[in-house]
C-alpha cells in the first residue's frame, strides 16, 4: 500500500532581487555569505561564475537575469543559496542561487498556492507564478537550469580540463569547469 501524498510541505520563499522564489525546504542545503565567483569563460548572462563551497566549486546563478526581474535593492546584503541539485547527476550535485536576505520558511499546501499566469510564455528557468498568500513567487524550473549547466560541463570537456580540482579534493567529480 503507498503512502497517501502530504497534506502539507516545508517550503522556502527566497528573495531575488525585487521577486521571491518558491522551493521546498529540502532543496536548501545552506545560506551562505556571498563571495565574489570565479568567472566562467563564455558563460551565458545569467551564470554569474562558480564559487567555491565546502570544497566543490558550484556554479553561481543569478535567477533575476534568468528570469529577467528587477535587481532589487543593492544595500541589501546578497547571500547565496546553495540548492541540492535534483537530476542526480555526479557533475552537478549543487547550484548556487545569489539573493538578498534570508530564505523565509513556510508549511504551505495545495490550497496556499495560486497560479497566477497570464497565459504569456514563460522565461527560461522558470516552472510558475504563483500567489502564496501575501506573496507573488516564482516556482525556479530546476530541470531546465540543471540541464543547461550539463550542456555547459560537456562543452567544457572538449579539450579544456586545466582547472579541474585536485583528485584527492573534496568534489573532485567538479561542477563546471
């Protein structure tokens, strides 16, 4: 017999920039302290480089330029979530997103979440607008920013691994190089 479906779920409204992003607690692995990320040579707009995170070097997505949003307030102090990545794939095990603030933690169920698209074509990256209470969100498609790092990882091994970490290092199956 299969367990019925939760009635409820452990979620998470990041802020990015002048948006929130909506994600499930268990996705988060932990908010860090923004540091300045290694640039990625031929990156698209919206990688903004890897940044280095208990000994993998993660990429850094900027999802307000995924998304094309509004930057936000620049005093705010940027932090990065480093997101568990879902796809199970060795390369990626972790996306790093840059946002403003603390992740704000919230039990939401099915009824919590409106959809509010307009009927127009989605940006790249995103799955959803949706209404969750008092708060327009953005359900990030994790899918698609997984897949297009992979295609990025794969360019990449066509002849430039002088970066790669040293195999003895933590995360040495590294993450965009």
């Amino acid at each position: 017999m299969s367990d019925p479906l939760p009635r409820e779920i452990r979620c998470v409204l990041v802020p990015v920039g002048e948006a929130r992003m909506l994600l499930p607690n268990a996705t988060i692995a932990e908010v860090v302290t923004y540091s300045a990320p290694e640039p990625i040579e031929g990156a698209p707009h919206w990688l903004l480089g890897r940044i280095a995170w208990r000994g993998w070097r993660v990429p850094l997505v900027s999802f307000t330029q995924l998304a094309g949003t509004a930057e936000g307030d620049s005093e705010l102090v940027v932090r990065v979530a480093v997101l568990k990545a879902l796809g199970g794939d060795p390369r990626l095990p972790f996306i790093a997103v840059q946002t403003q603030g603390f992740p704000r933690l919230t039990t939401l169920n099915a009824e919590l979440i409106i959809p509010t698209h307009d009927g127009k074509g989605l940006p790249d990256g995103v799955r959803a607008h949706v209404l969750v209470r008092d708060d327009v969100a953005m359900i990030p498609d994790l899918e698609w920013i997984e897949a297009h790092l992979l295609d990025l990882i794969d360019a990449g091994r066509d002849g430039a691994a002088a970066d790669e970490m040293p195999a003895d290092t933590p995360g040495a199956a590294d993450t965009l190089h």
